[in-house]
C-alpha cells in the first residue's frame, strides 16, 4: 500500500531547494569575505615568512663571505639575462598559433603575464591575459577559452614529464637513492602526480568534446612547452656549471631538478624566494660551501627581479600613468 507523504512533507520538499538556495548564498557570502582576507594573508605572510628564513640563512653563512663568493664569470650574467625570455617568447608562438593572430599580440603582454605569475600567484597571469585579448582581440567565441585552458594543461604535463626523465636519470646514475618508505607509496604518489598527464591524454583522446584545438594544434602546443622546458633547464644547468658553486655535473643536475620541482608545486607564492631558502637548505644536507651556493641563489633571484622590474614593472606603471593623464585630459 503506497504511503502518500503527507502536507507537512509536502511543504519541506517544496521548502527544500529554497533553503539549499541561502545556504549557498550564504556560503559564497563567507567565502567571498573570508577568502580574500586568506589569500591576502596568504600573499603576504608566506613571502615574509621566507624572507625571515634567507636573512637568518645568510646570516649563518656570513654576509661577507657570501658577497666574496658572487659568481664572477661574465657568461654567468648573459645566460641568466636571456633565460628570462624563454618562457614569454615560447607563449608568444603558442598563443599565436592557437589564436591565429600575428603582431595584434606584442611580446610584452606575454612579460607581463610572467611578472604576474611570479609576482602574485600562480595563474593571475593567465587570467590577465584572457581579459586582456578578450578585450582586445576579434576571436572567435570559446577560442580564447579553450587556448589558455588547454596550453597550461598541455604545459603542466611537459613539465612533468621533464621532471620525471630528470629524476630517472638521477636514480639510474645512483646519486640519488629513493627513500626507504617510498616503495609502499609508489602507486599513491604516482596516481597523484601523474593527473596532468592523463588531463593531456584527455585532450587527444576527447578530441572536439573537450577541446577546440585540433590534435595538430595539441601536438605542436605541448612540443613548444617540452622545447621550452629543456631550453630553460639547460641554461639553468649551465648557470650551476659556470657558476663554480658545485662539485660536480651531477650535483647540478640535482639542483636543476630541485628547482623544477618546485616549481610544479601549484598556488605557492614567492617560488623565486622558496627556491633560494630549499637551496641554501640542500646545501647544508649536501656538506656543499653554503656561501656558494647562497651566492648563486641569491644573485638569480635579484637579476630576475631587477629584470622584472626594469623591462615590466616600470614600463606597465608608467603606461597606467599615462593612460589616467589621458582620460583627465578628454574629462577636462
């Protein structure tokens, strides 16, 4: 015999979705507060955080030592100077590519999209870009979309496929031994760290269910990204080798995989400053000349962003300034 539910049920299914309905306002509400308030935290502490732990680290090695210690080769500087243009350049010809434009798109969008990047958070870069040509460029609808989705996934997995040929080379070489509880995690971490590569096979195998890019276009996007990936790598491990601050080639393959690594880890502020407190570490654990190696670590990150700086960050600030001046001018 059916059981009719009764008006007082009646009235809480019908009462349902309209409290689901503030719920979720609700929720956005807490989150659209609180959020912001976390992620400025989050923004600001974590880079004082490790500024405090590189000043008390060069502390430890002598300030004076480790000023005595500077690189002094000259192809030092010009290796790190173009290292800077690899990645903007390598976007340039992608974005290009996939968005069938040629010179709309200058060179300094694709700097300011690195300085964000590096500046704020992983991805604040991306999204500047995708305002900026969706306000911009004539394209095609879902086109934009789809391009900067798909090339940081197609990015995101010749990385990791990099860093993977890196660590099997430095295992084979028997330098670095795999820890001893590893074994038992394997199929953990790897079904883990292996999710951009699947999310790439998704895209050649989904085809135009999931993507507007051509396989052609999926094949010559993520071929840019793996040819950009061995380029910068490579002068970072030239950088090591010119720089005198290791022993060996081997040790700075380890550091050239060290700072990769890094680097894949997503939404981490300040990974420019991570990098040189994870470094000045390794070199401790490594018996490596901690002044060195702190020298190395600390001229990379002020080149870069005196680079930054100079050719992004003034020229964006005073373009903003000029364009504020301009509007008071047609106000006025």
């Amino acid at each position: 015999m059916p059981v009719w539910p009764s008006r007082t049920g009646k009235f809480q299914m019908r009462m349902l979705p309209k409290v689901l309905r503030e719920i979720t306002n609700v929720a956005v509400s807490l989150n659209a507060r609180w959020g912001k308030l976390t992620l400025h935290v989050v923004r600001w502490l974590v880079p004082i955080f490790l500024l405090a732990f590189v000043g008390y680290s060069l502390t430890q090695a002598g300030w004076g030592h480790v000023w005595d210690a500077r690189p002094r080769a000259l192809g030092f500087y010009l290796v790190l100077l173009l290292q800077f243009f690899i990645q903007p350049i390598a976007d340039l010809l992608i974005y290009r590519n996939l968005l069938e434009i040629g010179r709309p798109l200058p060179l300094s969008i694709m700097l300011r999209k690195r300085f964000l990047n590096t500046v704020m958070l992983d991805y604040s870069g991306e999204a500047y870009f995708f305002f900026w040509a969706k306000r911009k460029l004539d394209l095609k609808k879902g086109i934009l979309l789809h391009a900067v989705k798909d090339s940081n996934v197609l990015s995101a997995g010749a990385g990791l496929a990099i860093l993977c040929l890196i660590l099997l080379a430095l295992v084979a070489s028997g330098d670095v031994k795999l820890p001893a509880f590893l074994p038992a995690k394997l199929w953990t971490l790897a079904s883990i760290g292996s999710l951009p590569i699947v999310l790439c096979l998704a895209l050649v195998i989904g085809g135009h269910r999931v993507t507007a890019l051509s396989r052609v276009e999926i094949a010559s996007t993520f071929a840019i990204h793996i040819a950009r990936s061995i380029a910068v790598l490579s002068l970072e491990f030239v950088l090591w080798w010119l720089s005198g601050a290791l022993p060996s080639t081997l040790v700075c393959l380890e550091f050239v995989a060290l700072r990769l690594l890094l680097t894949r880890l997503p939404f981490i502020p300040s990974k420019d400053l991570l990098f040189v407190g994870v470094g000045m570490a390794a070199a401790g654990l490594m018996d490596l000349s901690a002044p060195k190696v702190a020298a190395v670590l600390v001229t990379m990150t002020a080149v870069n962003q005196l680079q930054e700086l100079v050719l992004v960050g003034l020229p964006w600030l005073f373009e903003q300034f000029q364009n504020r001046h301009r509007a008071v001018e047609n106000e006025s």
